[in-house]
C-alpha cells in the first residue's frame, strides 16, 4: 500500500506519500532547499523509498534554479544624464555637433565633459543650473583661447629661437622621440605618410611640446587650430612644408585648375 505504515505517528491517520513526477522531477520540493538534501530527508524519515537518481545527483549535482527575472530592466539615471541632453540640444540649434571622438586611448565626449563639470559647480559650489552652465560656457570660451594663444605662441618662440633652446627638449625621452621622427622624415617625405602616420606626428607634438590633454587636441578640427598647428609642425621639422594661408591656398588651386584645362 502507498501510505505510511506507522499510523501512530500521524494521529493515525493514513498520510499518502509524495510522489515523484516523472517528468518535471520533484515539483513539491521547495527550491530554498536542494533537491539531494531534501530528499534525504524524506528518505531518512520514512516517507519514501530512496530514488534510483539520488546517487547519481550526489555524484553530478544538477544546476541550480535560475531565479525569477525582474519585470522589465530597472533605468539608471545619472544626474548628469539631464544637463547632458539639454547641451546637446543647445549645440544642435547653433548648428554644432559635439561628435565623440576617440582620444588617448578612450573615447572621449566634449558634451559630457560639459555636463560633468556643470554638475561639480552646481553639487560643489551651490549653483543654479543656469548659473552653472553659463560659468562652463565661460570657462569652455577661455581654454580655447588660451590653446590658440599657446599655440601660436610656442610656434613663434621656436622660429626666433630654434628647437634646440625649447623647453620640451630638456627631456631626454622627448629629444630622442625627435630624433627618431626626424629619421623618418629624411627616409620619406611627409606628404608621402599614410595619414594615420601623420596624426600620430601632430598627436606626438600636442601630448609633448605643447603638454596638452584631449580636450585641446578637439580644437584641431578648427581650421584656425588646424593652420597654427601647420605652423608649428613646420616650426620643429623644417623639412616638412609651411601651411598655405588661404590667399595662397586660394591662388594654388587656381594655378592647378589652369594646369589641368591646358593638359587636357
């Protein structure tokens, strides 16, 4: 019979035994509680006949319950996540598009960067949010015109003074780097370097003689940033060719255009 022989036990009662479904494995055990162990238990007592499983489980436990997935996927929201949306918004009505960019190794965001820093004044510094947005404008306003000063600056220095007396070239690593760009200079023409080769130049002269970080390397997409680092570039290799100014730039494309109608 499939009850319990001892009655007494059970006020008696003929309790029934659990029984094991074939299909789903034990559906009554409780999953705050392993399957062996509970098992066991119910072996130990009584309630039933040891399953032909129970040693092949304890060789090879099965895998635990999976849990029970959340409904729907919690959002995390950081407090920069609104100031960050209302500057984008802004710099798409001026017509800016404050693309991500891959610099030093990471990618970096100049949107962000500007969010971040608006949320230290306004957590650190007691600012309104207004306030702080316009005290970051101002700031943003002032770094790019001290890069363009230092720029310029550091271009001129070097054509009356030479490379030799600037002070990036105190370092030892930062003279022998030169030196191996130079090598590569006398090997193969500059114009002639796959563009990546030349963006790790310009990069080398941002990083080492002007000690810049990636939020002035950005402005090299300026063309005025783009012409002065011409300069400079000239400035410390000689043999790689000065920018034209747009005068000159203008009258060589005209010159080519005469160039190419004549040939053909």
């Amino acid at each position: 019979s499939h009850y319990h022989s001892g009655r007494a036990a059970y006020g008696g009662r003929r309790v029934p035994l659990p029984t094991m479904s074939r299909f789903t494995g034990m559906r009554h055990v409780h999953l705050n509680e392993g399957i062996i162990t509970r098992t066991e238990k119910l072996v130990r007592a009584g309630l039933c006949e040891e399953p032909s499983w129970l040693k092949a489980f304890k060789v090879h436990p099965p895998p635990p319950p999976p849990l029970k997935a959340r409904k729907g996927v919690p959002k995390i929201v950081f407090p920069t996540d609104k100031l960050f949306g209302i500057r984008e918004a802004r710099q798409r009505q001026m017509g800016v598009r404050q693309e991500p960019f891959y610099a030093h190794g990471e990618m970096q965001s100049a949107t962000l960067m500007f969010a971040q820093r608006q949320w230290d004044l306004m957590a650190k510094h007691n600012m309104s949010e207004y306030e702080a947005y316009e005290s970051v404008e101002k700031e943003m306003v002032s770094l790019k015109a001290k890069a363009l000063t230092q720029l310029e600056g550091l271009a001129t220095n070097l054509k009356v003074n030479g490379t030799a007396k600037a002070s990036f070239m105190s370092a030892p690593k930062a003279a022998d780097q030169m030196a191996k760009w130079q090598v590569r200079l006398e090997a193969q023409p500059w114009a002639e370097w796959e563009l990546g080769q030349q963006v790790m130049l310009d990069h080398w002269i941002c990083t080492v003689a002007l000690e810049w970080g990636w939020e002035q390397e950005r402005y090299l997409r300026d063309e005025e940033f783009e012409y002065a680092l011409g300069v400079l570039r000239h400035a410390i290799f000689p043999d790689i060719a000065p920018p034209l100014d747009e005068a000159a730039a203008a009258a060589a494309a005209e010159v080519s255009a005469m160039e190419e109608m004549t040939s053909s």
